[in-house]
C-alpha cells in the first residue's frame, strides 16, 4: 500500500497533465494558420536578408546586380586585417559607451523631475515625448543651424557672452565632430529611456519612499536604496537595446558628417555603408556586416550572462 499510493498519484497526474495539454487537431491546425503570417513576414524580412548577407561574403560581388565567384574566406581575412575596419571598431566602442552614459544620466535625470508633482507636469511629459518622435532628418537640420559657425546661435551665444573669441567650428575637427554627433545622437534618444524610466519608477510602491522618510533615509539613500533596485529590469533590458541600437545608428553620423572629417566620426555601420556603395566591395561590406551581427551577438550573450542574475537577485 505504501508504493502503490504515489504510484498511482503519478500516473494520474501524468494523465491529468497529458489530458490538458491534448488539443483537437482542428486546434491545432488553427494556430499554425494563425502564426503563419507572422513566421513568413520574419522570414521574409529578417532570416532572408541574414541568408543573403552571409552568401554574398563567401563570394567576390563589387557592385549590385554583377555575378561573383565563391572566393571563400577571402572577404573576412581582408576585412579582419584592414587597419581601418579595427579603427571604426575602436570609434564604435567609444561611441556607445559615451552614448550610454550621457542618455542614462539625462535619461535619469529628466524622469526624477517628472516624476516630482509640479504645475503642467502633464505638458512635460508630452513635451518630453514629443521631443523624440520629430523626425531624424529635422533633428539634424535644427541642430546644423543651431552649431553652425555662420549665423548659428550656439556660437553667437559663446561669443557674445566672451566664453570663445571666434565661433567654434562643432564639425571642423575630429574631436569637435565626434562630441558633436555623441551629443545630438543622445539628445535624439534620450526622452524615450527618459520615459521607460519613469514607467518604471510609477510601478515602485509609493510607501516604501513613505517608510524610508519615516526612518529618517536621505532623498540619496531613498534613491540609492528603493528606487535603483526597483529599476534593475527596467535597466537591464534598456541597458541590453540601448547598446544593440547604438552601435546600429548610421542616419545621424552620416547626415551630419558623413563619417569625416577624415574618418574621425566612421564607426562601423558608416565603414561598411562607404565600402558597399562607395568602394564597390559589395561582398567585402557584406562579411563586415556579419562580422559586426556576430559581435553584437556575442556581447548580447555575455551581457545577458553576466547582468541578468544579479538583476534576479536584486528583485527575490
């Protein structure tokens, strides 16, 4: 009696799982149909295009539209050995790490304030909003007549107030450029973690901040202490996108500065744009491009290895 009862427990329960999960055939049937669409539009959009960049890199293509011959390892021993692909590299890493920490700290910084109650707080936030869906294309021409050294206001504000002697040339030099298009890429992108984090602060309870300013915590200690560890998913997935999306950007750099002055401002996506379309090594900017996905990949897997525990932490 003692074996036969959870003998007989398992079996009904194995029965009780395999009857619930059993679905008609008609079912069945039904919710392939229902996400057939969805699997052939991402086939179509994204599995085909990654099938075609990684062929198009194992042959000899310069210009869209010619015939190639298989060439084998060719293109990637060529781009791997190129000075100037490590360079970009290099701009790269730069470029996103100074990009993720100014659109944190603003990120951060505006959602504080937003969050406070104050007088047309609803405006601001809309405002806030607003500010990232103007169009790239608009962002970049405000911001060219906003530097420019003829007529720009920036440059007659520094003047005028003696902070410089002459206007500033923002896209003249190397240094100049990079801080210029790091600036206005993050001021581009900013409002919206600005209001992922605000998202993610309206969900911590208000009376944990009341208990803690009952227990005499400081604004920093009540910052440090309930609203960063309540913030650790929100920051683990933005941190994750936001640095997928930055080594991604290509629109801004290149209506800006078009990757110059000599090449100071060339990050990768620019790198490969120039050698497919202005080199005509089609092939050799197509095992760039798998190169760079690989890189991405294996950062988004160390990432998520080394971050995501400690966010599971964190929140049990």
């Amino acid at each position: 009696m003692t074996n036969a009862t959870p003998t007989t427990t398992g079996r009904a329960r194995a029965g009780l799982l395999a009857g619930r999960f059993r679905r008609p055939a008609g079912d069945t049937l039904l919710g392939y149909l229902l996400v057939a669409p969805l699997i052939l539009w991402l086939a179509g959009t994204i599995l085909y295009p990654l099938l075609s960049a990684v062929r198009l890199s194992f042959l000899d293509v310069g210009i869209i539209g010619t015939g190639g011959q298989f060439v084998g390892l060719e293109n990637y021993s060529k781009v791997l050995g190129s000075d100037n692909f490590w360079e970009a590299f290099g701009r790269s890493l730069v470029w996103v790490v100074a990009n993720a920490v100014l659109q944190t700290l603003a990120a951060f910084l505006t959602a504080l304030i937003l969050k406070q109650r104050f007088r047309g707080q609803g405006l601001a936030r809309v405002w806030v909003i607003l500010s990232w869906i103007v169009p790239t294309v608009v962002v970049v021409i405000i911001w060219r007549w906003l530097l420019g050294t003829s007529g720009g206001i920036v440059n007659y504000l520094l003047v005028t107030l003696g902070i410089t002697p002459q206007p500033i040339g923002f896209f003249g030099t190397g240094p100049s450029a990079r801080a210029s298009v790091i600036f206005i890429n993050s001021w581009r992108w900013f409002p919206l973690m600005a209001v992922i984090l605000l998202a993610g602060m309206q969900s911590i309870p208000e009376e944990l901040y009341e208990a803690a300013s009952v227990d005499g915590a400081s604004a920093w200690q009540r910052f440090w202490h309930i609203t960063m560890p309540g913030l650790q998913a929100v920051l683990f997935v933005m941190g994750l996108v936001g640095m997928l999306w930055s080594i991604n950007v290509f629109d801004i750099i290149w209506l800006l500065t078009r990757g110059g002055p000599s090449a100071a401002t060339t990050t990768l996506p620019v790198f490969i744009y120039d050698t497919a379309f202005f080199k005509y090594r089609l092939s050799r900017s197509a095992a760039a491009s798998v190169v760079l996905g690989l890189a991405l990949l294996a950062f988004a897997m160390l990432y998520t290895r080394l971050m995501a525990p400690r966010a599971e932490e964190e929140q049990g």
